[in-house]
C-alpha cells in the first residue's frame, strides 16, 4: 500500500500540462513536518526512488488520498504509433544495442537512462551503458549493462557489466544511474549507483574498468559508500581529465547528490577523485556550502580547471531556481564560490518521468568554453534551452531556444556534447511534435550548431518510427525511458555524432543509437559516407 501510494504521488506530483481538460483523480499528500528542513519545500519527483524510500522509511511521510485535478488525456492506454518514416540523408538506420541478457529475468527485459562515450583517441572506439531490466516500484534495475562498438557505431557488442548485482555474480541486488568515460589511455569506466541492500534504501558509488578495448571490465570498485544507512547518494555523474601536461591529468572525479532522513543539511552536492585510475579513493567533500542541489555535472577543461554545473533549487533565504557553476582550479581538490548561470523554470512531463532538474553540460578541447542545454519553460511553452560561457564558467550568455517544436508540445531530457575544435555543437533530445495528440508517443530530435553555438540549424527528426512511453515501466514518477540520454561528440565532418535512446518499436524499451552527419551543405556522396 505504501508503494502505491507512493507511485500516485511521484506520478502525478509537479506534473505540467499544456492547454488540456481536467478530471478528478485521486493522490495522496504528504506531511512535510516528517521531511528534513531543508526539503520541505522540494517537489518529491525531483528524487530518486532511493531517496525517497530513504525519507520515507519510518512510513510516516506519506498521508492518506485526497482529491485533486489532473490533466484529461493522461492515460496509460497503449497507442500506436505511426509507421517508419524516411529520414534526412544526414541521419543514418537506427541501431539497435544487441539483444537481452538471458540472465535477466523474462519479465524484466525493459532498458532505460542510457549514457554513450567516444574513447580520447580512438574516434571508432564507443561505449554505451544503460540499465537492464527497470524496476516499476522502488527505484533501480537488476542489473546495467553496456555495448561496445569498435567500428564507429555501425556494430555492437552487449553484455551486463559483471559482477555487480546478484544477477551478473555481484554482491548488490539493484543498480542504477549507469554513466561511461574514457581516460587518456582509452581505459573505459562504467560508473554506476548500486543497492547495498534488497529495499534500495541504502547505497554506494562504484566503478568498473576495462583496460582492452571493453572486451572484459574488472569487478567494481567502490568511489563512495557512506558511512551510515541515514545518507543516500543520488544522481552521481563523473569526469576525467583527459588533457596531458595538466597537474592532474587522468583524474577520475565524481560527484553525486547526498540525501539524509536525520539531520537538516539537505542535499548537498559532494565529490570524490583518483589519481590512480580508480584502484582507490579521496574521502567525500562539499563542493559548494549550498544543500538544495542536484544534477550535477563535472567537467575538465584544457587548462586542468574542474567546473561542476548543477540545479540549484533555491531556499527561503535564496529563493528562485536556477543553474549555478562552480569552479576548481586544482583539478577538483577544492571549489569556488558559485556562479549563477540562469534562474529556470523547471518543465514535467505528464506522464513521462523526465529528468527536469538534470542539466547536460559539455566542454571542447580547444577553449575555455563551457556549453549547457536543459529543459524548461521558456515563453510559456517547453523550450530545450542552451547557455554558453567563454570564460571558464565564470559568466554566462543568455539562454537561447534551440528547439523549434511548435507551441505547447513538450521536449525534455536533452544530452549535448561538442567537437574538439569547439566547432560543432550537437544536441539530441525527445519531442511531441510528430504525436501533438498523445502524452506517450515521442521522437528523438537533433538541434546542432556549426558555429559554437552561436547560430542552429532547424531540427532534424533522428528516429524513423515513434517510440511509445506507455511501454516503459510506470515508476513512481511516470513512464520510464529514463533521467537522460547521451550523445557521442562528433571529430570531423565524415564522423558523425552518435546519439543514444530509449526506443519501444520492438516492444519492449531497448537502447538505440543512430549516427548524425554534421554537415548542413553536405552532398550525397559525403552524406552516405557519414551514414
């Protein structure tokens, strides 16, 4: 009864709906008095399952139903979706990453949250990760896996990482937040959020590594586990510093989101670094004195610097969301004060579980630069917005919208990366805009900029047939195709971007990538080359 509960108020809590009807639903509210200070004014679906579960653990924060308005239209019927369509030359086939585990369960087949990398330098060398086997209720999956492709994205091998949950001989019972970097050597990292034990209600960060070519990864080493089942780290992301003659080149960073049932610090963001490619580990620091954050996203730049961008939820003594950065100069060891990148309006999906609070941020190799997408509100209507800063992360350009879905259909979850030269900027995310009657039947969209983000080409369709929602697992917070996506950043103009996807034209939610040309005016003979 719980879980249920639960799974009425993560589903319908913060929901947005356009220009839509209303009818009386049934949700349950929830007795902040039981929340820690700092999170009495958060929206729950802005947790993982796991925090939540971790909030709720004395069973006293959820109260019972009361009646409220969703939006008309919000139903769990399986639509169908259209029928395949031709794509721009530019787009290659969909691909789907290999087939399913026999090790999972028969009816735990469903994919979900994929990341991708392109190895340092080895253009051809791809990873992708994704959970295995979505759990509809608690958070997490049995199991996450990868796929390898030594040939640019065109082929691909697939397998569960090992030794990690019961499922592949490991000694946690869930796994979640899959993440892949690459190291200056090409060594691949699978970073991971694991179950320590059967309920999800406490956790720890690991990491496993593969030093050939992703033919076979180590069993995981743990970055972080804390040190009383009160704290939760939650939404982990990691980042290596892969430009040689720095003072700390090849180091693994990784910061997460640490929850608490017991005390009022909230959910402050804290990192962890190796110097020694993973063997082992720093303890566990802040990296900003502010505790309503999430999201986080670590990056190198090519002088060494460590810039972490996260949302920031705002207090009663800061109010206002917004997009915030921090800045290291020793490589991560420690951080600066934050710099505001921009106040946002956070934008939810009605039925589908997004990650609305998870901004996406990218660095070149040539520059200072620091490129950011994420969804939100921009106008009124569901925007992908991007943000640029030239200095570092220091101070940032205005946002920009680099969706041109029509009014009122809703875009979420996008991924960005960009080319070595800071040239060409490639952003993939999910859109309504083929299915303008449907809450479940979405596309994924390219927006791509050749300029550094000056100037966008229009939109191109990157999917042949729409993937429906509603054949994802219904989670606590909606339909669940995941958090996030990710895209492989482009090299040269015959190498194309790789973006990759949850996608349920076979039935059942799979991983997909495709691969995207980058060039506006390319001809045919250069468009078949890069497809």
């Amino acid at each position: 009864m719980k879980e249920f509960f639960l799974a009425l108020l993560l589903l319908l809590i913060g929901s947005i709906a356009v220009a839509q009807q209303s009818r009386p639903v049934m949700m349950p509210s929830v007795n902040r008095a039981k929340l820690p200070p700092n999170l009495r004014n958060l929206p729950l679906h802005r947790l993982s399952s796991g925090a939540l579960m971790l909030l709720n653990r004395d069973d006293n924060l959820v109260l019972p139903p009361r009646s409220i308005t969703a939006a008309k239209g919000e139903t769990t019927t399986e639509e169908a979706a259209s029928a395949p369509v031709a794509l721009d030359l530019r787009i290659g086939p969909n691909i789907r990453l290999g087939n399913d585990s026999s090790a999972l369960p028969s009816n735990m087949r469903a994919q979900a949250e994929p990341h991708i990398a392109r190895a340092t330098t080895n253009e051809d060398f791809l990873v992708g990760v994704f959970q295995e086997g979505r759990f509809a209720s608690g958070g997490g999956a049995v199991d996450c896996g990868y796929s390898v492709s030594h040939d640019g994205g065109l082929t691909w091998t697939r397998a569960l990482i090992p030794n990690l949950t019961q499922t592949s001989g490991g000694p946690y019972f869930r796994a979640t937040d899959p993440v892949v970097a690459f190291d200056l050597n090409n060594n691949v990292y699978l970073e991971t959020l694991v179950a320590t034990d059967p309920q999800f209600i406490s956790g720890a960060v690991v990491l496993s590594k593969s030093t050939n070519g992703g033919a076979t990864f180590a069993s995981p080493v743990v970055a972080y586990r804390p040190g009383s089942i009160s704290f939760f780290p939650d939404k982990e992301w990691m980042a290596v510093n892969t430009f040689p003659g720095t003072a700390t080149a090849g180091r693994l960073l990784v910061t997460f989101s640490l929850f608490s049932n017991i005390n009022s610090d909230g959910a402050p963001i804290r990192r962890v670094y190796s110097d020694n490619g993973g063997a082992t580990w720093s303890s566990a620091s802040a990296i900003s004195t502010e505790t309503t954050l999430q999201g986080s996203q670590p990056l190198y730049l090519p002088n060494g610097n460590c810039v972490v961008v996260y949302w920031n939820f705002g207090t009663s003594q800061q109010p206002g969301e917004r997009l915030e950065a921090v800045i290291s100069t020793d490589g991560g060891q420690s951080f600066g004060s934050p710099h505001v990148i921009t106040f946002a309006t956070e934008y939810n999906e009605p039925l589908i579980r997004t990650g609305s609070f998870l901004p996406s941020a990218a660095a070149d190799r040539t520059t200072q630069n620091v490129y950011v997408v994420y969804q939100t509100l921009l106008g009124g209507n569901p925007r992908i917005a991007f943000i640029k800063s030239t200095n570092g992360g220091t101070t940032w350009s205005a946002p920009v919208a680099i969706s041109d879905n029509p009014p009122g259909l809703g875009v979420f979850n996008p991924a960005i990366n960009v080319s070595s030269d800071a040239r060409t900027v490639t952003v993939a995310f999910y859109d309504h805009r083929n299915n303008p009657g449907s809450n479940v039947l979405v596309d994924l969209y390219l927006a791509q900029s050749f300029d550094g983000g000056a100037n966008w080409q229009p939109n191109i369709r990157l999917t042949s047939i729409s993937t429906n929602a509603s054949l994802a697992p219904l989670t606590f917070q909606g339909y669940m195709l995941g958090d996030y996506l990710g895209v492989a950043q482009t090299t040269r103009p015959t190498v194309p971007a790789v973006p990759i996807w949850v996608d349920t034209r076979s039935g059942n939610p799979d991983p997909f990538i495709t691969r995207a040309g980058i060039a506006p005016y390319a001809d045919l003979v250069l468009a078949w080359e890069a497809a």
